[in-house]
C-alpha cells in the first residue's frame, strides 16, 4: 500500500488538473481514481479527497460505487452479509 494523504491527493490533482479542459477533466479523474486504486493506495484517503473537488466526488462514485453494489449482493441476488 502507497502511503498518501487526502491532501497528497489533492495535490496531485490541482497541480495537473488546471490543464486538463473542462470538457475531459472527468475523464482524467476517474484514470487518477483507478490509477490511485491499482495502486492501492488506501481507500479511506482517496474517498476523503474526493471532498475537495466535484470531479473527484463524481470520480470516486464512478470507480467505488459499482464495486460496493457488487458486493452486496451474491452470484444468487441474496444479500451477501
């Protein structure tokens, strides 16, 4: 696990989201999610980072909220606990 802070994060994010256009920057969050995520960089900190920014926040629904509805529910549709 990559060792990195909420504020790490978005750090990173505004020193090369300035010169992203508008119209690809959700596009270049969720890369930076995923990238963070195979880089296993703990889970809380990106969530949390996702605060700063609403490109973030969306970035991390799009990356996080799929996997937990998988999660939720077995191969059978029951409610795994």
């Amino acid at each position: 696990m990559i060792d990195m802070t909420h504020e790490d994060i978005e750090r990173i994010w505004n020193s090369f989201s300035l010169y992203i256009p508008d119209r690809q920057k959700s596009d270049a969050a969720v890369d930076f999610v995923s990238t963070l995520k195979f880089l296993d960089v703990d889970t809380a900190q990106i969530k949390a980072s996702s605060d700063h920014d609403p490109k973030l926040e969306e970035a991390v629904e799009s990356v996080y909220g799929k996997e937990e509805d998988e999660d939720e529910y077995g191969d059978d549709g029951e409610l795994v606990y």
